[in-house]
C-alpha cells in the first residue's frame, strides 16, 4: 500500500491546480497518480478513481493547449 505522503502529494497536487489552474500543478498530478495506480496494494476502487481523475486532467491539459488556428 502506498505511503500516506503520496496520497497527500496527490491530493495537494490536485487542489492547486484547481485553485490557481496551474498546468505543471496538474500534470505532477497526473503522474503521481499514475504512479499510484500502478503500485501493489491499491485496491480496484481506489485504482479506478486514481485513473479517471488521472484521465480527467490529462484532458483538460490538452484542451487548454490545443490549437485554435
């Protein structure tokens, strides 16, 4: 089971991002969350939520960077 700091720095990750929109805010996000699904110990629930918000984010990054021209 992961540490309680990696839950944390997820977490803390995430409600920068969504406080300030910081993009590298979100995208640490996204990898550590990454990194948490993939670990031993995470149950399916878990895994799944860390995933989706995972998915959610990378999609929000690329909508804010895609190209209008």
């Amino acid at each position: 089971m992961p540490s309680s700091e990696l839950w944390a720095g997820a977490l803390s990750l995430l409600l920068i991002h969504h406080e300030t929109g910081c993009p590298h805010s979100a995208l640490n996000a996204v990898r550590l969350l990454e990194r948490l699904c993939e670990m031993d110990g995470v149950d399916a629930e878990t895994r799944n939520l860390c995933e989706r918000a995972s998915a959610r984010l990378s999609r929000q990054q690329e909508t804010r960077h895609a190209c209008t021209a």
